[in-house]
C-alpha cells in the first residue's frame, strides 16, 4: 500500500517489476536471504476442469514471463 510502512519480501525480479508501475522504494534487507521454489498447487477434483486449466496455464505463463 502507497504511503504506509507495511514491509514485504519476495522474488528481487518480481519486485523490481512492480517497483516499475507503483511508487514503492526497494530496499536491501540486512541480511541473506535463502532462495525458495514456488509452487501451484489445487484440488485434484479441478485437474481436469477447463476453466481452472485455463487460469493455472496464465499463471504458469505469467510467472515465466516475470522470471526471464
């Protein structure tokens, strides 16, 4: 949120993207922080449910775009 001191840690690509369309300042933390994995994850019932298809295969592409 614009203007309020909330701090938030995440991805340094994903963040830089952001920092591109929204007045947030990025800032080192002060110390290393380890890698992670992210993951995607749903209900088996929707594996096959077109829709929700649909949305995981955007997110998936969104995520790859983001990452390079």
């Amino acid at each position: 949120m614009s203007g309020s001191d909330f701090i938030n840690t995440g991805p340094a690509r994903l963040a830089r993207l952001l920092a591109e369309r929204h007045p947030i300042a990025l800032v080192r933390p002060p110390l290393r922080l380890p890698s992670f994995t992210l993951y995607l994850v749903w209900p088996r019932r929707f594996d096959q449910d077109p829709a929700h298809r649909w949305f995981r295969e955007l997110v998936i592409g969104t995520a790859k775009a983001i990452a390079g």
